[in-house]
C-alpha cells in the first residue's frame, strides 16, 4: 500500500496511541515516543513493523506517541492510520491484509 497523504489515527488518552504517518521516499522512519518505552519500547516497534509489513507499507515517515496501550490497540491504530494515508478507505482489504 502507498502512503500518498499524511493520516493520523488515534489519541493522547491514557491506554491509547497516536500515530500520525506521511508518505516518504527513503523506506520506513519509525519516531517511538512511549511512557512504557523502557519496558516494551522493542515489542510496540516489532507490532508496528509486523502491521506494516502486512499492508506492505515500504516508505512511510511514522511518529508514534505511545500512552501504555494494549498491542491489539496499536494494531488498530497503524492499520487505520495507513488506510487514511493510503484513499483506499472505499476499497479496505478486509479479512485478506487485516
């Protein structure tokens, strides 16, 4: 999927994430801001990457704001943020890429 315009998805609530994404031309720039970034800083950027993966995203800058949210939260929130970035919101992949 191409990132062709900047999305965000998500809050600065605690147990949430924001993440917001644009399209970029040098591969993936993933910006991890987290108050449980010690602890589970390598798990939120392995979720993210598995996510992006998926939707095949190659070049996207992402800044992620991290406010201690589940893994199935940041899941939802990459995916829905990607889509945005992506218009394909009338044609979403459903059960195939998600």
């Amino acid at each position: 999927m191409q990132v062709v315009k900047n999305a965000i998805a998500g809050t600065l609530e605690s147990s949430d994430v924001q993440v917001m994404i644009e399209p970029s031309t040098d591969g993936l720039n993933i910006n991890l801001n987290s108050s449980v970034i010690k602890q589970y800083g390598d798990q939120i950027l392995e979720t993210v990457h598995e996510v992006l993966a998926k939707l095949e995203v190659t070049n996207a800058s992402i800044s992620i704001q991290d406010q201690g949210a589940l893994d199935c939260t940041i899941k939802s929130r990459v995916q829905t943020a990607v889509f945005r970035a992506s218009d394909s919101e009338g044609a979403l992949p459903w059960g195939s890429k998600i």
